[in-house]
C-alpha cells in the first residue's frame, strides 16, 4: 500500500489552495477552533498564510498525518465529475458500510462526520429535559449538543486509573430512568485512550433498563490491539436499543471531507432521521467505499501510528513522566504541573497539542504525528519541562 506523502496530497488541492493563497488560520484561536459541526468554522477574519499552517506539527485533533491513500484518492478525484450535481451515483456507499458490518442498509445512516450523528441522536433522544449519561472527561460534543436542545448532562467520574465507571454509569441511569434519553460510552475513550472491555460493555447493557437507549461511540476502533475490547456492533444485530457510530476521520484518513456513520437497529434509525442533515459531498462517499475496501492501507497506518506512540511514551516514561496506557492514536502524559500554559508554549515552539480537559488539569494530551513530529515533540517537551513553571498562555479551545 502507499500512505500517500504530502507532495502528491497537495496535486489533490493544489490549484484551490494556490489559487486561493491564503487559508483562514489563525493559531490558538483558528487551529483550536476547528471543532466538530459549526465549530469547525475558523475564527472570523483571521487570516494567516498557508504556509503558517503546514509550518505546525499538528498533534491536537488525532488525525491521521499520512493522508489518504492513494485509492481513495483516485475514487474521490474521479467523483470530481459529479460537483455540479445533485442526483449523482453516491457508489453505494450504505450499502457498502452494511456489507462491511454485516447489517441490513436499514441499519445504516451516514453523516457528515461522526459528529453530526452524535448531533442527531442527542436531537432524537435527549431534547426537552431528557438526561443523556456517560463519564467525564470523554468527547463532550454529546453533553454540548444535549443541552443545546434543553436537554442535560448527568456525568460520572472516571475511576482513579482513567477507565469508566460501569456500575456508577448503571446507578446513575437506574436513578434517572424516567429522564435519561440515553447513556454515552466512547470506546476507546477520547481523551484518555482507555478502552472499556467486552466484558464490562455487557454489563452496562445488561445493567440497565432493556429499553435504555445506549450510544457507543467507537471513532478510535481501528488503533485497538487490547483483546479484552471488541466492538458492540453484534448487539445492534440482537436488537438490543444500541447505536454504534464510527467515523472516517481517523484511520481513513478523511477529517476534512466529513464522513461518518451510525449502525443501529432500523426503528432507532428512523426515530433519529428526521434530525440528519444530507450535507455530505459527493467525493467523500465515493472516497469511503474505497476506503472501506482499502485494509491494507489502514493496518499500514495502524503499525506506524502505534510504533510511534511506544517510542513516544517509553522516551516519557524514561523521564519519569506516567503516561495513561493508550489504545488510540493518541495518549495522555501526566506533567505534575498545570497543562494551560503548557499547551501554549507548545504552540510558540511550533507544536499543537491538545486542549485540556477538566478536571485532568495535569495532563497533557498528545496525538501520534509522524515521526518527524514526534520528534518535534520530544525536544520541545524536554525544553518546556526543563524550565519552571509559568502562567502564561491560554489553552482553551474547541472540541476534538
Ligand atoms: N467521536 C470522538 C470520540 C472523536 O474524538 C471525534 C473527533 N475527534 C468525533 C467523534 C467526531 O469526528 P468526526 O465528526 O470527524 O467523525
């Protein structure tokens, strides 16, 4: 397989980017504001060259560094040729996801990224004074968008060594079952990498009320090598209230082309429809069903990715820094000393890094580049720590 380099990427976008000249950037406001749905709109006016923007080591939104291979490519240049098109042959790409899954195309809906089905499904269960439950921290896009639409969070702490919390996550929908539109559950879990086993999966399911509706986000699935993990996928097949999401966004490749999508039974798709927007672009679908077919590009970018991240945590570790055990694409490593200025710092050194997330007000979270940014890193990392403490910078930003 060929994990394409940014010299032929830039072919794709070349023109657009050239003739455009300059990308709405800004850092510290435009990098961190590129959220998920509207956040994802850059700050207003905030105009810095192209060049600004490629000059980073992006490690702050767990993207994959590599770009998309080039099949996807070549599917997603050839569907060019619908740009100007509404009823274009979409490259059955349901169809293909229900294939992959072994589910019925029923079962499917896509999005313009993961995202937006949290969106819908946060509309469809937990609008009008419903609860949705899950741990904190975790991608809080769900919380954000619940209590957009006059519904509220009900969180958990995580437990001491960063794993959830199943028999509290249990008690707390049991105690609020009148009001809980659904419970949350990011596996593996962003920010911290940990996943949550197949085992404790069935005891949440089994736990609570056969009718709680139970999101299962699984956007980092393809980094997982921990045996003790599986997806949930099966239980949508058993019929079981559970809706599974995955995105194209991390090992495929694709964050900026917006796909996505939700695997659940056919009555849960239909209640959350009406809250789907149809905003994805015609390239992206036919790029997915490349990207679907394309495994070996995918487990290529799984053996770098997880390389990098061993060789970055067992340098930390020779720090004696502690490092969260990670499943994804990403870790967190503990720097006994507020993250806030520390993330700005990064920053002026030219490396982005994660925003913080409460109450881990020490922890640093850190997404696997290449190795030339992982490099980038590890001496900016031993720069910053070696210096005291200050107070400077801001680290707040969008989420990711
Ligand atoms: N879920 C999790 C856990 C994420 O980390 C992200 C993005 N970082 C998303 C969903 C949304 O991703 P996208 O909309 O690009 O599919």
């Amino acid at each position: 397989m060929t994990v394409k380099n940014a010299l032929s990427r830039r072919g794709f976008v070349g023109g657009v980017a050239t003739a455009v000249g300059y990308l709405t950037f800004k850092p510290g406001l435009g990098l961190l504001a590129q959220g998920v749905g509207p956040a994802h709109r850059l700050a207003a006016g905030a105009q810095q060259p192209l060049n600004e923007y490629d000059s980073y080591a992006k490690l702050s939104f767990n993207e994959n560094p590599y770009g998309p291979p080039d099949s996807v490519m070549k599917a997603m240049t050839h569907a060019f040729k619908y740009a100007n098109r509404y009823g274009y042959p979409d490259g059955g790409i349901v169809e293909e996801i229900a294939t992959h899954h072994g589910v019925r195309p029923e079962n499917v809906m896509i999005a313009a990224g993961s995202g937006e089905i949290l969106d819908v499904v946060g509309s469809a269960f937990a609008s009008n004074g419903k609860k949705v439950v899950g741990v904190d921290p975790t991608f809080a896009q769900v919380y954000q968008h619940v209590t957009s639409v006059k519904g509220s969070a009900f969180t958990v702490p995580l437990l001491e060594d960063y794993r959830q919390d199943i028999p509290g996550l249990i008690q707390a929908t049991k105690k609020h079952y009148r009001d809980v539109g659904f419970v949350y559950m990011c596996n593996p879990n962003n920010p911290t990498g940990r996943v949550v086993t197949k085992q404790e999966i069935r005891q949440l399911l089994d736990g609570v009320p056969e009718d709680t509706v139970v999101l299962i986000d699984e956007a980092y699935h393809h980094f997982v090598d921990d045996p003790n993990y599986a997806t949930s996928i099966p239980y949508v097949l058993e019929g079981r209230p559970v809706i599974v999401t995955r995105t194209f966004s991390k090992i495929a490749a694709l964050a900026g082309m917006r796909l996505g999508y939700a695997i659940a039974p056919a009555d849960l798709i239909r209640q959350m429809s009406p809250f789907e927007t149809g905003t994805i672009n015609a390239l992206v679908k036919h790029g997915g069903v490349a990207a679907l077919k394309d495994t070996e590009s995918q487990a290529t970018v799984k053996r770098l990715t997880l390389d990098l991240r061993r060789k970055t945590t067992t340098q930390l570790q020779g720090l004696g820094y502690t490092v969260i055990p990670s499943e994804t694409n990403f870790f967190m490593v503990h720097l006994r000393r507020p993250v806030v200025p520390v993330i700005a710092e990064f920053q002026q050194k030219g490396v982005l890094v994660g925003r913080p997330f409460p109450p881990m007000n020490q922890h640093l979270r850190v997404s696997i580049g290449t190795a030339d940014e992982m490099d980038r890193f590890m001496v900016a990392f031993k720069d910053i720590m070696s210096r005291p403490i200050t107070t400077a910078g801001r680290g707040e930003g969008r989420l990711q």
